[in-house]
C-alpha cells in the first residue's frame, strides 16, 4: 500500500480589505526566498509587504497583480520569523494596512526558519 501525504497549507484571514494570505519559503544559501500572496478586495493602486525584524529594520516588498484580487511577490530573507503587515494603497493615495502577523503565522515551514 502506498501511502501519500498532502502537503499542509496554511492560511490566514487578515481583515478589512485583507483575505487570504500565505506565504511560501525555499532555502537559498544561508537564507530563504519567500513568496507572499494576498488577496486584496477592491481596486487598489499598489500592494506591499512591510517585513519587520522587531527592534532592528524594515523592508517593504511591493506586490503584483496577479488577477482575480491576488497580489503576490518573492523577496530573500535571513532566517528568521520576521512580523508581516500587508499595506494597500488605493488611486486616491489613501490607505490601509492589516493586523501584523508572522512568517510563521502565515504557514511558512517551521522547519525552515530552524
């Protein structure tokens, strides 16, 4: 008997504008690429991530469109559970942005970050 497993997927719901949000990692050198994708309700102009090491610095990673209200993007990072907020920024210049979260929060593989 062969047995498969599934692999798990995790999401999350962030609110507001916010849906489903994942992220996806993939060890590269002493680092990891990591994928986001959100899905965004409305007609925003642009989407980020902004990804925080607590106490130390912030980067912001800018979302594509990918269709149907999907924004995703591909950023490398140490190997660390950073905080994640997602931010929307609509054709007015106003904005929002979501409950912060975690890579892990976002169902990145524990095993990944050590």
């Amino acid at each position: 008997m062969v047995r498969m497993l599934a692999p798990l997927l995790s999401l999350i719901v962030l609110g507001g504008p916010f849906g489903e949000a994942t992220v996806d990692g993939t060890p590269v050198g002493d680092g990891l690429r990591v994928e986001f994708e959100v899905v965004v309700a409305g007609a925003p102009a642009a989407v980020v991530a902004h990804i925080v090491d607590p106490g130390q610095t912030q980067s912001t990673v800018s979302l594509g469109n990918r269709g149907q209200g999907v924004w995703g993007g591909t950023t490398e990072l140490e190997l660390m559970n950073f905080v994640v907020v997602f931010e929307v920024v609509y054709p007015d210049g106003a904005g929002e942005v979501s409950e912060p979260t975690t890579l892990l929060g976002l169902g990145l593989d524990p095993s990944l970050i050590g």
